[in-house]
C-alpha cells in the first residue's frame, strides 16, 4: 500500500511540474510582445502628429481663431 502511495505522489509531482514547465511563458516571447506594443505606440504617436495640425509642442490646446 505504501508503494502505490509513494507512485501516486511521484505522479502527481511530475504533472505539477511538467504543467508548470509548459505553462512558463518564454522570456523571448514577452520581449516580442513588448516591441511589438512599442513599435505600435510610435506608430501612433506619427499618425496622430500626421492627422492633427494643431498638435504641435509649445501650442495652446484646441483650434486658433483668427479674426
């Protein structure tokens, strides 16, 4: 009886730990997603400079009347 307790806790301690392997996200993949959100926010950041005239540094917010 002891046998097939010390079996069930050998297995159940390597699915944990197999589980835990494959379920591990790989640091290069998260170095992927995040310059792939940077390139995305610069590209952004250019098209809304692009789309928007009066978004220029040093500008007041909002349209300039002119009279």
């Amino acid at each position: 009886m002891k046998i097939l307790n010390s079996l069930k806790l050998s297995l159940a301690l390597y699915l944990i730990i197999t589980c835990l392997q494959n379920c591990a996200v790989p640091q290069n993949s998260v170095n992927q997603r995040s310059n792939y959100l940077n390139m995305l926010n610069e590209q952004m950041k250019n098209n809304s400079n692009k789309n928007n005239p009066n978004n220029s540094s040093g500008s007041a917010a909002g349209p300039v009347r002119t009279n």
